[in-house]
C-alpha cells in the first residue's frame, strides 16, 4: 500500500473541512486492507454525522474522530497492538493532527479501561488527556450503536457481538465487561440530548 507522502492534517484555519480530512485518511488506511473496518467505520461517521443538530460546533470534529478512531488496527500503523494509542500516535506525529482529534481517538469508546488490563493506562494518560465527557460520550454512542459491517445496532446488541467475537476471557471481552455501565451511561446522555432536540423542531429546552 502507497501511503506517501502522508495528507497532513488541514490547519485551524480550515477546521471545517476536518472530517473530509479524516475520511480521505481512513479510506487511504482502512478500504483495501480492512473491509470491515471500513464498513465499519463508515456507519460510525454516517451515525456521527447524524448528531449535527445536538453537536453544534463541534460536529466536525468528531464525524472526523469517527472516520479516523478505528485506524490503529491498519498495519501501516500498528505498533503497540492497542489501537486507540498506535492511532492517536500516528495522528499526532505523522499527520499532524490536532490535539482534540488525536484525545478522542485515544479515548475512543472507554479505551482506557482496556489501557489498564494492557497495562498501558500510564502511558495513554501521559500523552493524551481525555476529551471533554460530553464529546467523549457522542463519540463512543456512535461507535457502540455500528455493528462490524456498518449497520446500525443497539448498545445491548453491540456489546454482545463484541464479547461474542472475541471470545469469553479475552482482554477485549474483560474491559468491555468493565466499561459496559459508562458505555450505558453515554448512550443514554446522547439519546437523552437527542429526545430534547428533535430533528426538524424546536429543542424542548429552547421552547
Ligand atoms: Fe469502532
């Protein structure tokens, strides 16, 4: 795979043209060699996409950390194996992402929980700070409501298919077992913003 020389990241000046940054990256890193990452990731963008209207300002950024937060399981940018870090670390030192961009793909979906039973909380932390929880949250609803293939899911059928695929015991099935409440927790918070802001209406908390 060509992947030279590699898009920088646009500047803030061009902040709204982010997402279709990011997209152009993750199907440069994802489409010939992961399929189903990119089909994934895909539904994951399409599902952030759809949360303009509670997400303000904001959107771009994280439909951007959507197409890009799955990155880390290309093998152009594999290296720890733990791919919230090895794609927040390729973000940061070869495309030259922003700071905000490079948080949330480290902190993806509570990966911090799977950073401790890998035993690289430490390191996750000391390189990158966690987003804000409301943004953190809209991220990880996106990625816990899109099944492997792009389809949507609810967050009882996602964590199920990915205890299932991995296996009972795995590290992957532990931290999810552990991050199931505050993966819960964040669905609820952005359906609950998303109750009080109907598509084509008036926000309940405008009214
Ligand atoms: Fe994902």
């Amino acid at each position: 795979m060509s992947l030279s020389p590699p898009l920088k990241a646009p500047s803030v000046q061009a902040m709204s043209h982010i997402a279709d940054w990011a997209e152009k990256v993750a199907r440069e890193l994802l489409k010939e060699e992961l399929q189903r990452r990119w089909a994934h990731s895909q539904g994951v963008a399409a599902q952030a996409a759809s949360l303009a209207d509670i997400l303000g300002e904001q959107a771009d950024l994280i439909v951007a950390a959507a197409w890009l937060h799955d990155i880390g399981y290309s093998p152009a940018v594999a290296a720890t194996g733990f791919h919230p870090l090895d794609g927040a670390r390729y973000l940061r030192d070869v495309r030259h992402a922003g700071t905000r961009l490079c948080r949330l793909v480290a902190h993806h979906s509570c990966a911090l929980i799977e950073a401790e039973e890998r035993g690289l909380a430490g390191v996750l932390l000391a390189e990158f700070e966690p987003e804000r929880p409301e943004l953190a949250d809209a991220l990880t609803y996106c990625d816990m409501t899109t099944g492997p293939d792009g389809r949507h899911l609810t967050v009882e059928e996602r964590l199920a298919e990915i205890r299932t695929r991995y296996g009972r015991g795995h590290i992957v099935d532990r931290s999810i077992e552990r991050a199931t409440p505050r993966i819960k927790n964040a669905a609820r918070a952005i359906t609950g913003r998303l109750r009080r802001y109907p598509t084509n209406g008036v926000p309940e908390f405008c009214r």
